[in-house]
C-alpha cells in the first residue's frame, strides 16, 4: 500500500486505482487495517505489479548497458562471407553467449527507439560475430556474419 500511495502520490489517487474510500487507504497505512479482503489484495497486487515491473525493467537495462550486458540465447541460421576456400553456406546454430555493455547498450538504446527488426537482427549478428565467431578479434579476420533466420531468441541481462 505505502508503494501505491509513493508512486500515485498520495492516498486520494491511491484510492481512486483501487476503487476504495481515502480512509480506507489511510487505516492500512497507519496499521487500523492489516489483511486486505481478497478482491481488494487481488486489485492492490495489480496495480503494484504495473507500476512496480517497468522500474524493474528499466533498473535491469541501464545495468545492462553500463556493467552487466547481456547473454543471448539463439537458434538461428548464420551465413558467413569469409576468405575464399571456405564455405558460406548458412546453417543453423544453437548459441549462448554474452555480450558485454557496449553492445547490450547499442540494442537497448535502438530498441527503445523503436529500431525495425532488420536492424536489431544486423546489431545482434554484429555482436555475435566479433564476440562468439571472431573471439574479440583473435581468430578469421575478414569474417562477415549475417543472421539470415531466427527460429528463436532469448536476451536476459
């Protein structure tokens, strides 16, 4: 309850979300009332979830971005254009890894501005092929990555 009155600012909004008196909101935060009835702990849980989970999300992506990054989990088709002799026939991989901030940072950041899908799948392909295929720089110079098909993908941070 002390959440819903903080984050609507103060005990008249709060009762308004949830459909009760202000003084109904006034006895659970001084203590008169303790247990909810279900309907109302069902409202009261619904309106914390809403407001409480975009601070969480938010909180998670600018760790991500700053310290954490993000691992990505992916069954997709990568194709690869590379020195001659070697083949570029697309295939299909199951890849796990993480990618450190400045990448998490770049599709958070074009994500939020609302970046089309191709140009999430290219910086996602970006990362994938510097960190997984060219392990920072220290194996197949010259490789271009492109991930031609998604069959699934995961980001946690």
């Amino acid at each position: 309850m002390r959440f819903l009155v903080k984050s609507t600012r103060g005990t008249r909004a709060a009762a308004e979300a949830l459909g009760v008196p202000q003084r109904t909101v006034e006895r659970y935060l001084t203590g008169q009332i303790k247990t909810p009835h279900p309907d109302l702990a069902a409202r009261l849980a619904d309106e914390v979830c809403r407001r409480w989970q975009p601070r969480v999300r938010e909180r998670a992506k600018r760790q991500a971005a700053i310290t954490g990054g993000i691992t990505i989990e992916t069954r997709a088709r990568f194709g690869f254009t590379a020195a001659p002799g070697t083949t570029g026939d697309a295939r299909i991989r199951l890849i796990t890894q993480h990618l450190p901030p400045d990448y998490a940072a770049r599709l958070l950041d074009a994500h939020a501005a609302g970046a089309p899908d191709q140009q999430l799948r290219e910086m996602a392909a970006e990362g994938l092929q510097e960190i997984y295929f060219k392990d920072r720089g220290r194996r197949a110079p010259g490789l271009q990555v492109a991930l031609t098909g998604i069959d699934y993908i995961e980001l946690d941070f």
